[in-house]
C-alpha cells in the first residue's frame, strides 16, 4: 500500500472543502496528532502510544487536506484473523462532515486488503455518539471488556466489544 493516495472528496456540507490526502502517520505527524488526541479525549494516548505503534509496524494513518491540516487519524493492529481498530478520531471542529466515515473505510480497505475477516473495536459506553456511527456502520456489539477504561476520579469505566464482519 503507498504512503499517499489520491485525494478523496470531502462532503459538499464541510466548512473547509478542500481534498483530502491519506498518508502513513510518521513520527514527525505526531505534535499534530496529540493537538487532536489532547482536545478530543479526557484520557488521550500519549507521545509514547502512538510511537510505540508506528514502530511496531500497525497501520498508523493520517487524513491532512491540501493545505495539509490534519483532519484525523487512525491506528490498526492486523492479527491473525482480524484488525483491531486502536484509535480513530477526527478534530473536534471537524465531525459530523463524513470524515470519521472516511477513515473507517480505509480501516476497513486495509483490513479486507490483508485477507482478514473482522474488524474489532473497543468505545466507551459514555461514547453514545461513537457507538450509534459504528452501529449504523455495520459493527455490532460482541462483550464487554470491564474497567477498560481510565474514568475521572480513579476510577475505570467498562468498553463495548463491537465487531465488523468482512
């Protein structure tokens, strides 16, 4: 697979309607990446996490427009019979323009080009936004992984296992 593909078009509704260019995350993405990660999440994955999966060989992609703004990124850990989707996200001025959808079809492109037969994920169930877009995506609910979950005051909250068959 290359490390830039052609530009995709973004949905007319998006405030910045530039094309949007797929590309391998590299070390030197990851300041752009944590500016999202740290926006979007309580519990963000730090320098280490995403480096960490960068040289474990994980299929570690960003989505930047022409003007070459990250608009999101995702990290896939190929297994044996299936991809473990580890992150996905999209800047927080971004969502709800198509570009989540954008990057699940690229996780799920890489993984049927790998010959695997599911798509696996985690979301928290506080994540009901999250839940709903894999839902309507064909992901259904496979267990539950309890105290997964870093949560405010020490405490853990539990994942929702979901699955995509291929």
């Amino acid at each position: 697979m290359s490390s830039v593909q052609s530009p995709t078009p973004l949905l007319a509704s998006s405030p910045h309607p530039l094309k949007l260019y797929f590309y391998r995350m590299q070390a030197a993405d990851i300041s752009d990446v944590l500016a999202i990660e740290n926006d979007v999440y309580p519990f963000p994955w730090t320098r280490g996490n995403f480096l960490d999966s960068i040289n474990s060989g994980y299929e570690t992609w960003i989505l930047r427009n022409g003007a070459g703004v990250l608009n999101g990124y995702f990290l896939l850990m190929p297994a044996v019979d299936d991809a473990h989707l580890l992150n996905i996200t999209v800047h927080r001025d971004l969502q709800g323009y198509g570009i989540g959808m954008l990057l699940l079809n690229k996780a799920k492109a890489i993984t049927l080009d790998r010959k695997l037969n599911a798509l696996l994920l985690e979301v928290r169930p506080s994540n009901t936004r999250a839940e709903k877009i894999y839902e309507r995506y064909g992901f259904t609910r496979v267990g539950v992984r309890k105290g997964y979950y870093p949560a405010p005051n020490n405490q853990r909250e539990d994942a929702i296992v979901m699955k995509l068959d291929l």
